[in-house]
C-alpha cells in the first residue's frame, strides 16, 4: 500500500536570504537567525517577506496534494 505525503509533516528551511541592499545570507540547516536594528530599519518587513514567500510554497505544496 502506497503511503500519501501529509503536509503536516513537511519540513523545510531557507538557504539563503537577499536583502534588499543586495546583500546576501546564506543559511545552513539548524541556525538561528536574529533580526536587530534600530526602529524602521525593516526587520518586521523582513519577516513579513519571508511569511509571505513560504505561504507561496505552502500554498503550492497544498494544491499538489502533499
């Protein structure tokens, strides 16, 4: 009997961040990131652009039925 993929279970991690400046972060599997600067420096946009990228991919993983 063939198993289905839930996704509930599905895991996934960011490689690597670009900044608006062009500067670029690269992640390894199991860091921990921090966001800090001083007020309107654009850490809650940062945030949100991240939610919004990994909200596309859930959304996409959903509509293939994983």
């Amino acid at each position: 009997m063939e198993e289905q993929l839930n996704a509930d279970r599905l895991k996934a991690y960011i490689s690597e961040i670009t900044f608006n400046n062009g500067e670029k972060l690269s992640i390894r599997d199991n860091d921990i990131v921090l966001f800090v600067g001083p007020n309107n420096a654009g850490k809650s946009q940062a945030l949100n652009d991240i939610y919004a990228k990994c909200g596309s991919v859930r959304e996409f993983m959903l509509g293939i039925g994983l």
